[in-house]
C-alpha cells in the first residue's frame, strides 16, 4: 500500500469550527478576493490528519474474519515494507458474473461512532490496473439502514479516499447531488450515490458494504487502513462564490472553461463553421434509417420486425431503423434556484388542468406585484453565485418560477437558467426569444453531424414539426386520483390505476399529446411516464410489495385498488376461513379485511398472492395507458413505462409484455450484461434503453459525475463506446438514448439538486470534444455491426 499515506504524522489537536458567514446580493466581489486569498496556501487539509480510530487495517486475523464475500472475491496480501510493520490490505476481485459484486466488512460488535464529533471516513486503496473502476461504498446501521457513496477510481490510482460523515460538511443541505469538495486536498472526495439519505443514524456502525455494479468484466482493488479521522478546520468561504457569471465552477479551471464572451463567440464561430461544411454519415434515409440495408414494408409510421434473428425497428419507408441520441434535449429543467423567493402566494396557484409537471415548464415569468414581495430564503444558495442579473438587466428573463421541487434545500423559489443566458449571449437577440430558434436549429445540425439518428424521451415540443430528426413524444399522467405508497417511492407515490380519474386524466394527457406530434410519421413512438414506484426486483417483501401492502392497509371505501383485490381474494378463497388458513392470519368476516389490515409477518401463500395482486396492478396501467393509446394515436410505438432496474419487478415485466411495442428500461450500468438481461431473449419483444449516461467530476469542473463515473472526459468517451457495444450486440435491442444533451446545473437542478457531468455539451453550450468524437466512432459504425453487412 501507499507507505507515505501509512505513516503520515499523526497530531493530537484540536479543531474549531469557523463561522461561516453571511452576505446578501451584491457582495460577490469581496467574496472572489476573500476566496482567491484564502485559497493559496496551497497546504493539502489532510496532511497532518489526526486518526481519532483505525477501524480496520486488516492486520489481525480477527478484522480478517470480518470479511465477508459471497459475490466477489476477497484475500488478505500482505506486501514488504521497510518499517517491519505488518502491512497488509484487502485484495478485492469484483466479478462481471454479478450484477451486484459485493464485500462486507461487518465487525462482531458495532463501531461506536457517537463518541467521534465532526469525523470523517477514510480509506487508502489502489487500482492497479489499466481500467477505471467505479467503487461503490454504504455505510451500514444495525437497522440495516445505510448511507451510499461512489467514486471513480482512474487506472493505475494509488491514494486516499474519504468523505465527511459528520460535521457541517456532512450535514449542510446544499441542494446538491454532490457538493463542492470542503477542503484542498490530494485525497479523493466520495460522490453522495443519491441524495442525502435523512434520517440515517449511524451512531453505531454495523458495516461497510463495498460493491460494484453491472461491470462487463472483472476488476480488482486492494483497500487498507479504514479509519475515522478528524475534520480539518471548516472552510469560511465554502459553497461561496462557487458559480461563476457563465454558470461555470468559479475556483476551478479546465480545458472548456469560458472566461469572456469574446471566448464564447469565438468557440461558437468555430463549431458553426464546421457544422455548416458537414455532410452527416453516408447510408442515411430520410428517417435516418439504414439505406445500404434490406428493404422492408413501408407503412409510413415506425414499427418493429425480426430480421435474421435481431429485432429492428423499421422506418416509415422500410428502411431498418436503431434508435440512438440524446434524451431530454430542451431547456425546460436547465434552471436552478437562486436562494430567492416572494412573500406573494399568488406565484405557488396551481390549476386543475395543468398536464405538465413542474420541472417540464419552460420560463415562468414572474409579475412586478410578485416581484416587490422578494426576499432571501436561503442565503446559502443566494450565495453561491458570484453573479445573478439585475431584475433590468438583458438576462433577467432567464428567471423563472418553481412552485415546488421534489428535495433539496427549499420547497420552492426563484430560479435562473445560465444555460439559457449563455444561448442568449453567443446567439443576441433578434426577436424575443430568437436565440431559442438558433438553438434549435444548430441542435439539428449537431443530430446529422454526430451521426444521431433520434431524439430520446422529453424532447421539446418546438423539435416536432422540423421534420428533420425523429422524435419520440412523452407525457405524464398526473392528476388528484388516489395512489399507493411502496417502502421507497423514488419519484412519488404510484397512481392507482384502478381509480376512474385515473383513466381520464390518461385521456386529457394522450389527446394533449396527439394534438402536438398531429399524426407525424417523424414520431416514432410514444413515453408515458418514467421509473414509476411499483417496488424493487428483489429484496424483502415490503421493498417488493409495498404498494400491495398499502392498498391492503386502506379502506375499500378509499381505494379503488383494494376493492378490486377484494374482489380477487373472494373469489379465490371463497371463504374467509380458507384465507384465513392460508395466510395464517385470523380475520372474523371479510368486513374486516374490507377495513384495512397490517401485516408485519408473511408466509408463502401471502406472498404468492401479493406477487399475483402486484401484477394485477400492473396490468390495470397498461391496460388504460395501452387502450387509450391505441384509440388515440393508433399509428405511434408504445414504448412502455420506462423502468428502472432498481425498480422492475418481474411481475410488472410480466404484465407490461402484453400492452407494449416495445419494452424500455433506464439502465445506469457499466453496459448491459449478457446474464443480467438474458431474461429479454426470452421474453422475445424488442427493447430499448431510455436512458443511460457517464459523467466524470474531475476534469469536467463538475461536482457531480451522475450515476455511472468516469475518471476523466478520456475514460469517459472511451466508456461510452463500451457501453454502446454492449447494447449494439444484443439481438433485443432496437435503441439507446443518452440522458441527457445538456450537463445539469452545477448548483443544481431546481427539482431536485441533480447537479450531474451526463451532458454532450456544458453549461456554455460547448461539446465535449472527445465524447462527441466517440459518438461519430459508433454511430458512423453502428448499422454495418449491428446488421453484419
């Protein structure tokens, strides 16, 4: 291992804690010389760290037996040093045969970390090979509670990793996906794996939980010398003056960073340029189907068919069609919240025909009446920026409203889109909002060039009649009909699709949608809805059937869900005594299971049964999605729903089979698995992937690499061709789309703080050089490999 990590010199000190101060708008100037002071020093934070516990450094045979390895490999090495200390570390092989590669350390007693204040959790570890490594680490309790981190660990990594588990650096609500780094340092910073999970108390620690998940082949590590060390003293001028004016990291440099709109014009001059002299790739058809291909039956809209054992989609003039681009390209959730919000309720009316979420909304203007009620409701969000335009400055009409968000740091505020701002910099404006339309029409452009033959999910409407790029068009079915609440509901609470409102606002959302894509053969398809909270693939019976067990607890008066289950078990039973027998439960009549009931036990016939009610959920919402489709835009793929592979069970796969076109799942993996997925050769229907995506909070400038890391934007781009190797060479799948075209904030998306490296292009709208020269590396390939001719 790393001797000089090993025998850093530890000193007994004492900490405090700097008050972190304050200031409203306006004051970003003394906040960037106060940063620029402070920060050239140039000492690493950790280099005199002060071990307050060594919880395992693998030495002893006792620690040694803590490790546990039922989906990995794990062996204790021990290496030569000079010292004559023992020095042995954790040699991990994670396996490509698992989905999920696990080790546990789990000592026979609990750490007690209640007695460390303001501590964080360190390890040393090397990559040696010539791959990174996306490491996965949870923090367990007794309860089985855990808080989840990741990191991407480069080839060839020798260092140390932490991250804060108490302290103000742990516990600030941010807004953040990944927060800013709270120090400077060489160690490497772990990424929250999602949001801050709230009330996780790891007072005592019963585990630590090291995994990998979806590789495409093995990958080894070694760890050692886990520890809890003391926080370095807190930072005054963190998560100050982070953004700067271009929505960019303000106190990092990197190779896209823009520092004047002479630079911004200039690089965009340079990519019109060569847009404009591009001819796209060859053997294109005017749908972007394979033209060198087969022929097939043209029927004017898109379809699917099996072609020498590979399905396909077909294009409408017959042409063999794979789906592959960008999801979400519109700018409708490129805003974030500024720390600002109005007195005035007016702004937060909601209205009972709204079909469009609240993170699909484009810019919300705000009235002068609303606008005189303005005050700071975060100041450390406002903070944040060095610059926010005047509310008569130019920009200012890059502000907008979100009347609620799903988490993060305020319920709801003002925000601001710097992505829009900088659109409206390099493009003027002409017209109002002219600079939209150039967008639009370079987006185009960018499509042919980088060889895209789609757009995926949540493309914006103003793409629909260009007829120049297809699309796929969306809607969310979303209304005050009664819902479900699973264990965990990752995006809110399931519909129950048993309830009539349920099926009319289904209807208002379909015809709103046929009213917008007007039977356009350039549609291929139709997305309803996206990761619905229908439980977990595996896991214990609440995490699967949650949902069920709800609709169990209601009243049959208050659920329609729970009557038509009702219905189910009476007439299967027959009886109350037989379900009684069955469930090993004692009810008087059927008048109290018609009541609610809890459960907190299970037997095997109740599971049987709650898998068949859990399926019969499910095949309720396709059958009202499908049906309703079917009469409304009859001519369009249905695409269906979307799931996460967090969130498939099999019974929702089961009854999803019957009412779609075409399957979807968001798979946020190294790739596919060849094993993991087996199960869609024998389901036999074609499959597309609705979202996946690598990122990197390295050289990227970004806190946030989103779900899959990458080391650097190289190993990104490289990752990606992986990937889409593994899609491409799969005889189910008919496309792939990327999520998403445009990086999300670095303070966060308004919705919730997703605040992720997963764009094509950044916050100034510039692509990804290497990325985008991946993409042409697959996409000038992907036909000739796929169909072999």
């Amino acid at each position: 291992m790393n001797n000089t990590l090993k025998n850093r010199t530890l000193l007994s000190t004492v900490i405090s804690s700097t008050l972190f101060s304050l200031c409203f708008f306006g004051c970003s100037s003394a906040l960037t010389d106060n940063k620029d002071a402070n920060s050239s020093s140039g000492e690493d934070a950790f280099a005199k760290e002060v071990v307050l516990s060594t919880l395992v450094d693998f030495d002893s045979a006792q620690q040694q037996s803590w490790v546990n390895a039922p989906t990995a490999t794990a062996l204790v090495k021990k290496s030569d040093n000079k010292s004559g200390l023992d020095d042995a570390g954790l040699n991990i092989e994670f396996l490509a045969s698992e989905n999920i590669s696990q080790v546990t350390v789990k000592p026979n007693q609990s750490w007690q970390m209640e007695k460390f204040q303001d501590y964080n959790l360190a390890f040393d570890v090397t990559n040696e090979q010539d791959k990174s490594i996306q490491l996965y680490l949870s923090v367990e309790n007794e309860a089985g509670e855990y808080q989840s981190r990741s990191i991407s660990l480069a080839a060839n990594f020798s260092g140390t990793i932490y991250f804060p588990l108490t302290g103000k650096e742990a516990e600030t609500e941010t807004g953040f996906w990944g927060d800013a780094p709270p120090w400077e340092t060489e160690d490497q910073l772990m990424i929250w794996r999602s949001w801050r999970a709230d009330n996780v108390n790891l007072d005592k620690v019963a585990a630590l939980n090291f995994f990998t998940i979806g590789l495409l082949e093995n990958k080894q590590i070694e760890i050692d010398n886990i520890r809890v060390r003391k926080n370095p003293e807190s930072d005054p001028y963190w998560m100050k003056g982070i953004i700067d004016k271009f929505g960019q990291n303000a106190k990092l440099d990197s190779s896209m960073k823009i520092n004047s709109l002479a630079q911004l014009n200039e690089v965009s001059a340079k990519e019109l340029k060569e847009l404009s002299e591009s001819k796209g790739m060859p053997n294109r058809s005017k749908f972007g189907g394979y033209s060198a291909g087969p022929k097939l039956k043209a029927t004017g809209y898109f379809r699917t068919q099996k072609v020498d054992g590979k399905w396909w989609m077909v294009d409408p003039e017959g042409y063999l069609y794979f789906s592959h681009g960008p999801a979400n390209v519109r700018m409708a959730n490129l805003s974030t919240l500024t720390g600002v919000d109005f007195k005035d309720d007016k702004v937060r009316i909601r209205y009972d025909y709204e079909v469009t979420p609240e993170d699909s909304m484009g810019i919300v203007e705000v009235s002068e009446e609303i606008k005189a009620t303005r005050y700071i409701s975060s100041p450390l969000r406002h903070n944040m920026f060095e610059w926010l335009p005047s509310y008569d400055d130019p920009l200012a009409n890059n502000y907008s409203y979100r009347r609620s968000t799903l988490k993060g740091a305020v319920p709801h505020g003002e925000t601001f889109s710097f992505y829009r701002a900088n659109l409206e910099r390099k493009y003027g404006e002409q017209y109002p909002n002219s600079f939209e339309d150039k967008w639009r029409d370079v987006t185009l452009e960018r499509m042919k060039d980088w060889g895209f033959t789609s757009f995926g999910n949540w493309v914006d409407p103003m793409f629909y009649p260009a007829k120049q790029v297809p699309y796929f068009a969306n809607g969310w079915i979303i209304g005050d009909f009664k819902t479900l609440s699973g264990k965990t509901n990752h995006w809110g609470l399931m519909p129950d699709p048993y309830d009539p409102f349920f099926a009319e606002r289904a209807r208002i959302t379909i015809q709103d949608i046929a009213v917008k894509i007007k039977n356009s053969p350039w549609c291929v398809g139709i997305f309803i809805d996206n990761e619905k909270s229908w439980g977990e693939r595996e896991g214990s019976v609440e995490a699967r059937y949650g949902v069920i067990i709800d609709a169990l607890s209601k009243d049959i008066q208050e659920s329609p869900a729970k009557n038509a289950f009702m219905k189910h078990l009476q007439s299967k039973y027959k009886t109350i005594g037989k379900l009684n027998n069955s469930w090993n439960i004692q009810l008087d009549n059927w008048q109290d299971l018609a009541k609610g009931i809890d459960f907190t036990v299970f037997n095997e016939n109740q599971i049987d049964d709650l898998s068949t009610m859990l399926e019969m959920l499910g095949e309720q919402y396709f059958i009202v999605v499908h049906n309703t489709l079917e009469e409304i835009l009859p001519n369009h793929l249905y695409m269906g729903a979307r799931m996460a592979n967090w969130g498939m069970p099999d019974e929702i796969i089961k009854a999803s089979t019957t009412y779609s076109d075409v399957l979807s799942f968001n798979i946020y993996e190294e790739g596919v698995q060849e094993h993991f997925w087996k199960f869609l050769e024998e389901v036999d229907l074609p499959v597309a992937i609705g979202e996946f995506h690598i990122g990197t909070a390295t050289d990227s400038g970004m806190f946030n690499p989103g779900i899959v890391h990458a080391s650097s934007q190289k190993d990104r781009a490289e990752m990606y061709k992986t990937y889409m190797e593994s899609v491409l060479n799969k005889p189910y799948m008919v496309g792939a789309h990327w999520f998403q075209y445009v990086d999300e904030p670095i303070s966060g998306r308004a919705l919730d703080g997703e605040n992720a490296n997963i764009g094509f292009v950044d916050v100034t709208d510039t692509p990804y050089p290497e990325l985008i020269k991946a993409v042409k590396d697959v996409t000038s390939t992907m036909y000739q490999n796929r169909y072999g001719k």
